[in-house]
C-alpha cells in the first residue's frame, strides 16, 4: 500500500480509502474475499475498515452508476472476520457515511440476488427501501438509502453524530431477546387477532364465518390438519409469527404479521414458498420485506395500489 491512503479513525477503528492499486497491494486473504463479489476491478474504491489491533471487519468497494442512478454511488459488502460481528456491522454503517462524504452524494443504491437474502434485509432494517425489482440476468433487488449528512464533516464527534441521525436506534421491548412470560401467556390466548390484519379476508378466502375463525395458531393448526384440501405451516415464534397456507388447488395465503420484521423468520418464508405447489398466493402485507421475499422466490404483484381495503394483495408465480 501506499504512505498516501485517506483514513479517517472512528471509535477506535480506522477506515481507509483505497484504490483499485492499493487494493492491489493488501493481503491475498483479504483480496480472496472481496473478489468474491461482482464487478470488483470496476470499482472507483473501497473502504478497508480494521481495528487497532490490526483485525480486519470489512471491506465496501463503491462504484459509479448510469442511468437512472447516475446521481447515485452503489456498493458491494464483505465481511472480513466472524468474530464481534457487531462490532463489524457498525463498521459497515460508518462506511457508507464516509463513502457519501467523499464521493459528495446523498443517497447510496445496492444490489441483492438471493444468495444475499439475509443482507438485504438487514439493508432494510437499516432504512433502505426497494427501489427496483429486476429479472435481468439473475433475478435481484435495488435497494437505496437517503442520507442526512452536513457538508463539512472532519471531526469524530460529527461522524458519531451523522451516524446516530441516519441509524435511530429502536427501542427493544424485549430483553435480551427473549418475551416475557405474561406476552408469551397473552399470545397464546389471542395471538392472531393481536398481531395479523384483515382476517375478515383470509377468512372468506377458506369459507369460514368470521367469528369461526381460529384465534390462535394452535387452533389455525388443528383446524388445517382437519382439512383435506388445506395445509399449514407456522413460520417463527411467540408474536412474530407467519403462517403459510395452501390449498390443493395450487393457492396459496400467508399471514403476515403487522408489525414484526425478524430477518430469520422472513428466510423461512423464502424457503416454504420457494418448495410451494401455489401458482397464486395472497397475502396481507404490501411492503418492501414480504416484497423482496416473494419476488426473489419467483412471485411478483398483480394487484392495483387500489385495491380494495378488505381485501387481499395478490401475487402470482412468475
């Protein structure tokens, strides 16, 4: 590498610039896995972000756009270590800040296939939003994220400060992960009915009077394997829960929980529908989460943005 790298240090890590010659020049171990990415020797840099102790955390090459996003500076991400995998998310979101700094943008685009589906959606936790759906070549989404940044940021309490404006940190509700017995005893009683929205429509969907509909998982369960032209799987725990079920006339319905996005959970989705018969499948939810999860398992929207409010987005195998 050479003496003239830009590095800005942050919270006790450093994050260096680098151009495609540096790049050249950093140990093959860190080369052998960014070249794992797309389009690398096209890229206008990278940020290398390491420890003080030499640790390397991850490494973001940017690159520029064409149109529609000519405005626009899009990224690749590796991480570099599996250890304080915190510790190396942080380092990520301080990138993105210092890439939109130096490169003088406001808004950064990234592409996901589905081999980075669980990336994506941590992309989404983070406040990017879907701006594209594409089927050129392999099937990806575009996904962008408008920054609030001041013009002139040098200091490592104005970068702390960007970072704590583009990041809000969310309230957690639940301690260390795990849900309180009383929430565990609550949703057991009523969790359908206190977590998904327009039951009045997946109850038309199955023929069955509204006030008939199961009000727990458990009983939405039995219910289904009482059935023979109806199958149900639950996806996910306690409140956070999504439940697929499919008919044997290749149609599909997924209960979509209103408020909880659990990247784990929505992997899961992937997999039922991705092994699904349903050729049609309708769902309660319209947002870029479930979106991204069913156009990458092969589904895209039929329905208008008119829709009826009672009742159900629609969704059809590609």
């Amino acid at each position: 590498m050479t003496n003239k790298i830009q590095s800005t240090r942050i919270k006790s890590i450093d994050y260096k610039f680098l151009d495609q010659t540096d790049f050249k020049s950093i140990p093959q171990n860190i080369k052998n896995i960014a070249n794992q990415l797309p389009n690398i020797v096209s890229a206008k840099g990278f940020v290398l972000a390491q420890k003080e102790d030499g640790l390397n955390l991850t490494i973001v090459p940017y690159f520029l756009e064409s149109f529609p996003y000519e405005q626009k500076i899009s990224f690749h991400i590796s991480f570099l270590t599996q250890k304080q995998s915190f510790i190396g998310a942080i380092s990520l979101l301080y990138s993105y800040i210092l890439i939109c700094k130096k490169m003088h943008v406001d808004s950064l685009i990234s592409r996901y296939s589905l081999d980075q589906l669980d990336t994506l959606l941590m992309s989404l936790d983070l406040n990017f939003h879907v701006v594209e759906f594409s089927r050129n070549s392999i099937p990806h989404v575009v996904v962008e994220k408008n920054f609030i940044l001041k013009s002139n940021i040098t200091k490592e309490s104005e970068y702390i400060s960007a970072f704590n404006t583009n990041y809000p940190i969310k309230k957690m509700n639940i301690k260390h992960g795990q849900i309180p017995s009383e929430t565990l005893k609550k949703s057991e009683e009523s969790q359908i009915y206190d977590s998904i929205s327009n039951l009045q429509a997946f109850s038309r969907w199955l023929n069955i009077d509204y006030d008939k509909f199961p009000k727990t998982f458990i009983e939405l369960d039995q219910l289904c394997k009482k059935q023979n032209n109806f199958k149900g799987t639950k996806i996910g725990s306690g409140e956070k829960i999504y439940y697929f079920i499919e008919n044997n006339n290749t149609i599909g319905a997924l209960l979509c929980p209103e408020t909880f996005k659990v990247r784990r959970a929505l992997k899961s989705v992937w997999k039922v529908l991705n092994v699904s018969n349903s050729e049609v499948v309708y769902t309660n939810k319209h947002d870029d989460w479930i979106d991204a999860v069913l156009f990458l398992a092969g589904f895209v929207m039929v329905s208008s943005e008119n829709k009826q409010d009672d009742s159900l987005w629609k969704w059809e195998r590609i």
